[in-house]
C-alpha cells in the first residue's frame, strides 16, 4: 500500500499496481467522512427563532440590585 500526500493511494503486489484512486473520493464510504450528513427530510418548526438572544419578558433584576457596584470584588484570603 503507497500513501501519498495529496490522498491518492496505490495498492501494488510484487511492484504491479492492483488499485489507485483517492482516499476521499475512491473509497466507499470515503475515509474522512462529511463532518455533517445531510437530512432531506429534516426542517426548521414553524416556531424557530434565528435570533442570537431572546427578551424574557418575565426576567427582572432583584429588588437590591446595585448598578453602581463593582463587577469584581477583591477577595482579602486569596494568595497569588
């Protein structure tokens, strides 16, 4: 068997060629594989939303909620 960097491939007995072709498109199935099997039959419901972030319309900050606090605090017994 002869591997070659471009994905080719030789398949030699006693120094004849037997078989060549590519190892992506020869070989049944292929050797590395699509990363993501196309479904026909699949869809988006009716219902999909493509936006990146949805509004909670029930969401709400607590009622001491302090906009002016630090978004970190120092914490004293931490050691670096």
């Amino acid at each position: 068997l002869v591997l070659n960097p471009d994905n080719s491939f030789e398949v030699q007995i006693d120094g004849l060629v037997k078989a060549s072709g590519n190892l992506l498109s020869s070989m049944e199935p292929p050797v590395n594989p699509a990363q993501e099997i196309d479904d026909p039959s699949d869809f988006k419901p009716a219902e999909w939303v493509d936006e990146a972030k949805i509004d909670d319309p029930s969401a709400f900050k607590p009622s001491d909620w302090d906009e002016d606090a630090p978004m970190m605090m120092d914490d004293p017994s931490a050691s670096k």
